[in-house]
C-alpha cells in the first residue's frame, strides 16, 4: 500500500489558497462498522469514511503547523489518523505521535482498538497514559494515548514536549478545562517549535473559530524567500462521518418526569421497532440506577413488552469489567439498552445502536466564585450535544432518535453551544498547574475562552491562603512547588505536605489516594439497610477520612480479597486503584523528601493534617438547628451528605473535601476538628474572637 510521505511530491489534488482552507465532502455511503462481520481488520479500516482522506491528511499535515479535521462521531478519525502518521513516516528517529482526548475512559478503549488493529500488545508500539495509570514503554511506544491533562503535567518536565512530532487534540468542542489550557499552551509551543504540527479533531468543532485562534500567519511572517517550514495559517478539512439517515421523534407536550418517560420510549422501541440496540442519554448514575431499577419492575409485572432487554449501565465510575461488557456483541434474539451519561457523545464509538433516546439533560459543573460553592447541576444540553447524541443512531444503519422534548424547544429555546468548562469552574487547580509551567502572567495568557475574572480572583486568593502563592503571586518555594508536582487538588496536596510535620504520612497518603477516586463503596438497590450496617463495620466517630483508614485497612486485612469487598459493598476495582494510587503517591513523597510515618493511632494529628489542607472548608453547626451548618468563610448553609458516617451526628465544627449542590447544599468527606486547629494551620487566614472563629 502506498503514502504519501512526508518531504516527497505532493499528491494531486487541489487545495484552496485563500484562507488555506480545504473543505471535502463524502457523497459515498459509508458503511457499517458493525456489519464487517469475520473481514480482516484492513478492510474493516478500509470502509471507514476518514480512510478515503489518507492522502489529503497527510498532504496537511505536511505543509501546515495547524490542521483542523471537522468530522462526525464514527468516521474513524480517532482510531485512524494516528496510523496514518505513523504508516507515513512521522514516528521515525525515536519520535512520538500523540493523541489527546479528554476522557480516560476514551483513552483506554481507543488505544486497545488501534494496538489490535496494528497487531501489537498494548503499551508496546502503541500505548496510553491516564492520571496514576501508564501503559507505555520509552523508546518503544511511538503511539501514545493521553488525557489532555496528562499532557499538560508532561510539560512541566519537558517545558517544549520535544519528544513529539505530531499532536493530535481529539474531541476539541467537549471544551473541558484541560482542553482549552492545553489548546493555549500548544499555541505557544509552536512558535519555539515551528517544526511540531498539531491537528485539533473534532465532531462539532466551530471551526472558524479554531482556524482564528491558531491563525498566526498575520502576527508572524516567515523571513523572506525562506521555503522551510510549514504554513503558520491553518488548513480545515471536513470529513463525513454518517452515511445513514437518523429520523427525530418530538414529544409533543413536555414530559413532567424525564427517567418515567425513558422507560415508556425504551418499552415502545421494544414492542414495535425492529432488532438494534438502544442507546439512553441520562445525566448521571442516579438516574441511570433509577432507570434500571424502573426496567426491572416493568420486566416482572409485564414480561412481554420487557422481554430480550439487557440494560447495561456506562458511566465514568465504573469498573474495566463493567465497561467492556458495553462492547460485546449483543447476543441472538436480546436487545441491549444502553444507559449513558453524555460520556457516549463522543470518543466511544458503540456498535450495534439503532435507536438513541435523549433525556435533553446533563449534568454540569457551575461555580459560584461569590460563595466559593461548585454545584453540579442538572441543566439542559445545547443543540450541538442534542446533534452528536442523535448521530449516534445512525451508525449501523437507518436510526432513530426519540428526543424527550418538544420540537419548538429546539427551534426556539435550546442555546447553540454549552458554556465552556473553564468559564463555569473552581479554577484553583488551573491556576496552579500555569504557574508551575512558568506562566505568572495568568489575565494575559492566550485563552480560547477567558475565564471569569472574578474566579480567576478567588482561584489567586485561595492559593495565597494555602501559602503556595506568594506576595508577588509566584509558587513559594518549597511548597508551592511540591504542591505543584503532586498530581492533586491544591488542598489534597498541601494536606500530604502538613502530614510530614506532623508524623501521619502513611495514613494520610492513603487518605489522599482514597480521595482520587469516585468512591470506594458500592451503589446497590434495594439493599440500603445492608449496605449501612456494612458501613458501619467501619464508621469512625472522627469522620469519614478516619473511615477511610479503618476500610483500607481492613482491605489489607482480607489480603485484598474481592470476595471480602463483595461482603462489605465495597468496590474491588475501586480498593486495588486505591492501592495502586497509594504506591505512586508514595514514590511522588520520597521524591519530595517527605518521610513516610505512621502516628501509631494518633488520630488528632491525622485530623490536623487534614485541616491544614481545608482550614478554608471549615463549618459551624448552627445552635438549635436540624443539622444545619455555616460556612466560617461566606455563613452558606450546608449540610452533612447523607452517605458521610457523620450523617445525623451533628458535630458543632467540621471541614469538608467539597459540597454537592442539588436541592440543598451538602458536604461530602467530612471530618471532625477542633476550632482551635484552623488557628494553629492557618493564623494568616483565621482570627480567633472570643472563641469565634471569623475571617
């Protein structure tokens, strides 16, 4: 098979000179994915619609620094791209070819799919990298699979990332904090390393607006009658990615209750529609348990119209095992419903969906920079998300889509796009990962969304408070910049550091990596009295982080049985990451010269520890109150989350990891402290009047 190589004759085709744009369009169908059946994997590749724009890609690549590929979910543009670089030469001289992608689920299935489609093991030739999770091998992977964030954390020690050749941000338009940091840092990269190509992938992209934010043609000419070097103007190719119909249903009123009104849609699919898998937009594994929990009733009172139906839960929480059981093929005469957070809008292609239901809803980050609370809020998607979900039917063939809302809502009242994540974020983290890159000037960085200035203030104070910024709001040093190389929230990390002085490492950095993942407990139904005895097998009266101790250690105790978790509604899968997190953390601290001790059962300075690291996150209980607590900075009203171990115990001080906004404010990981220690850890921060605590 033949490529265009890099530095060899172009290709003939014709690229429009004006604005350096190419615009291509697909009049052939194209086909199924799913319906390759036993074809060898070169064919599968072969049928993919990005594959008939192998040439012209790399043709791009070549002779732009820039290339914008606009191209629907299922074109194969994440799978395929990457090998055509490698196919054609850009991985040669011990160079890397990376691809981006803002989720770690994406990261993993993507790399397995294009390591079996190059016939080599996983984390050889082609490899990937999540936080606290890498598959690669230096010197051997020339593939690599990352999380926009990840990338970003690469910087810090290879300021240029000079190991790369081509960087491929995939799924640009999700706009995640992540990606839009990493999008102005590869901007400036580029003019110190004109040779470094990007391409910016992405399903819904605006592109005129990422060809104006790259576009430095104007700003930076080349010295004259100088040929080297690639186009500073970027070129945009558009990729066709669906080659079937989708027809929309509207609801014709709006429904009252959304999960009701998926289960009726999945029934009807199931009673009148032809075989295909469905797939379900909810906004988060509540929903999703709720939804199944409804199917599974329906199912035993009325067995004809839920007959054949495997509902099958994807969301980020969930362990390798359950996810990969979305990817099998749905056995004969069954009907797989799948029920997904927006996570299956992009980067995960599933085979096998015919009909797409959409709730019209997600669940979004808002945060308020005024009372320093970050809710995460049920708000209705953009027509841009509503446009990627109902893509989704059409992959196999003529599909489906059932949109739980009314077709003038559409029209007339759905905005456009989502708010980027950075304008709707705590922006602590960062604020902090920028200036460890050496970025003090943060107002005037090159942001494809500014951010709020009014976050960008509180972000500044916060850091301040935690003394990792100093007067002149540069890292200090040491602590701003150990801080900056653990991979964690600021506080997280300023809590393992307070730990060194106080003699409680080992039990804090345990504490640490059990506060990295989503949860350590299992949700299950019907099961709630069970699972709050097994709860309180490990209940400390000091808190959940103290909690946390008495279940890693029992884990460890039951030489790390799944059989053992199982007992307890424990998440295995989530024990053996908090293990594997622990053992990283650990190497991170001796590298920063902190000495890992136990307090020997100490568990006050386990807790002082922990409120050196969120003196910020402090809270009163009110006097004569139902369990209603103040905030010490702002007097928000909280409560204690009902899954915390100090639910219903009503201690009269605590601090808190975070707060959880839905019909009330509540806080998660929360630990009793004693007033005076928010003094001892933070006096620049803390005044103490008469035994009340005030700003």
């Amino acid at each position: 098979m033949a490529f265009w190589k890099p530095g060899t004759e172009k290709p003939s085709f014709v690229e429009d000179e004006e604005g350096g744009i190419v615009l291509m369009s697909n009049n052939l169908s194209s086909s199924s994915s799913s319906s390759y059946g036993y074809a060898n994997i070169e064919k599968q590749r072969q049928r993919l619609p990005v594959y008939k724009y192998m040439t012209e890609i790399l043709y791009l690549v070549e002779n732009h620094a820039t290339t914008i590929i606009v191209g629907e979910t299922g074109s194969g543009k994440t799978t395929q791209i990457p090998q055509f670089l490698k196919e054609a030469g850009w991985a040669e001289g011990g160079r890397v070819i990376a691809c981006t992608q803002p989720r770690r689920l994406a990261v993993q299935s993507v790399s397995a799919r294009v390591a079996e489609e190059m016939g080599v093991k996983l984390g050889d030739e082609v490899g990937y990298t999540i936080r606290f999770e890498d598959h690669t091998t230096s010197g051997v992977t020339s593939v690599k699979f990352l999380t926009d964030g990840v990338l970003i954390r690469e910087m810090m020690e290879d300021p240029l990332l000079t190991k790369y050749s081509v960087i491929m941000v995939d799924e640009a338009h999700e706009r995640s904090i992540s990606t839009d940091i990493l999008l102005g840092l590869l901007k400036k990269i580029q003019r110190r390393r004109p040779e470094l190509r990007l391409i910016i992938s992405s399903a819904t992209i605006e592109a005129k607006a990422m060809f104006n934010f790259f576009n430095t043609s104007k700003k930076r000419q080349a010295p004259e009658g100088s040929t080297q070097g690639p186009k500073l103007e970027p070129a945009i190719l558009s990729v066709e990615g669906r080659g079937f119909s989708v027809k929309i249903h509207y609801v014709e009123e709006p429904v009252s209750d959304y999960i009701r009104s998926v289960v009726s849609t999945i029934l009807l699919i199931n009673e009148r529609e032809p075989p295909g898998d469905v797939l379900v937009f909810l906004t988060g594994q509540d929903d999703i348990e709720t939804a199944i929990k409804l199917l599974a009733e329906e199912a035993h009172s009325n067995q004809k119209n839920s007959s054949g139906l495997l509902p099958l839960p994807l969301y980020s929480g969930l362990s390798r095992a359950e996810q990969e059981l979305i990817f099998t093929p749905t056995p004969r005469g069954k009907r797989k419903v799948i029920l997904s957070t927006n996570i299956a809008e992009t980067s995960l292609t599933l085979e096998g969906v015919v009909y797409v239901i959409d709730s019209g809803f997600s669940k979004q980050k808002f945060y308020n920079p005024i009372s320093d609370i970050e809710s995460l809020v049920v708000a209705p998607i953009s027509k841009a998300s509503a446009r990627q979900r109902s893509g989704r039917a059409g992959r196999v063939r003529p599909g489906k889509c059932y949109r739980l809302y009314t077709e003038d809502y559409f029209l007339k009242q759905m905005p456009g796009e989502g708010i980027p994540e950075m304008q709707r974020s705590n922006l602590v983290s960062t604020v902090i990962q920028l200036k460890a890159l050496g970025i003090d000037n943060i107002l005037g960085f090159d942001w494809p969304s500014p951010p709020s200035p009014q976050a960008m203030i509180r972000a500044l104070e916060v850091l301040y408070s935690l003394q990792i910024l100093d007067d002149d709001a540069k890292l200090t040093s040491p602590t701003g910049f150990q801080v900056a190389e653990l991979p964690l929230d600021p506080m997280i990390s300023k809590m393992i550091l307070a730990s060194n002085e106080l003699g409680c490492s080992d039990e804090i950095i345990t504490i640490a990596a059990v506060l990295s993942i989503q949860s350590v407990w299992v949700i299950a139904r019907g099961v709630q009295k069970e699972q709050d005895e097994a709860k309180l097998r490990f209940a400390a009266a000091e808190g959940d982080h103290i909690t946390f101790l008495n279940v890693y250690k029992g884990f460890l105790e039951s030489k790390k049985s799944s059989q053992w978790c199982y007992k307890n509604f424990l998440n295995y899968q989530s024990m053996k990451k908090v293990v594997e997190i622990r053992d990283q953390l650990k190497r991170i601290a001796r590298r920063l010269g902190i000495t890992l001790k136990s307090c020997e059962g100490d568990i006050d300075a386990v807790r002082k520890a922990v409120t050196a690291g969120f003196f910020a996150n402090a809270c009163r209980l009110e006097p004569h109150s139902n369990g209603v607590f103040k905030t010490i900075r702002g007097s928000e009203e909280v409560y204690i989350h009902p899954s915390s171990v100090l639910f219903r115990v009503n201690p009269k001080w605590v601090v808190y990891q975070s707060i959880v906004s839905t019909e009330r404010q509540y806080m998660r990981n929360v630990v009793t402290i004693n007033p005076s220690w928010l003094t001892e850890a933070a006096p620049h921060f803390y005044q103490n009047r008469q035994n009340n605590m005030s700003l």
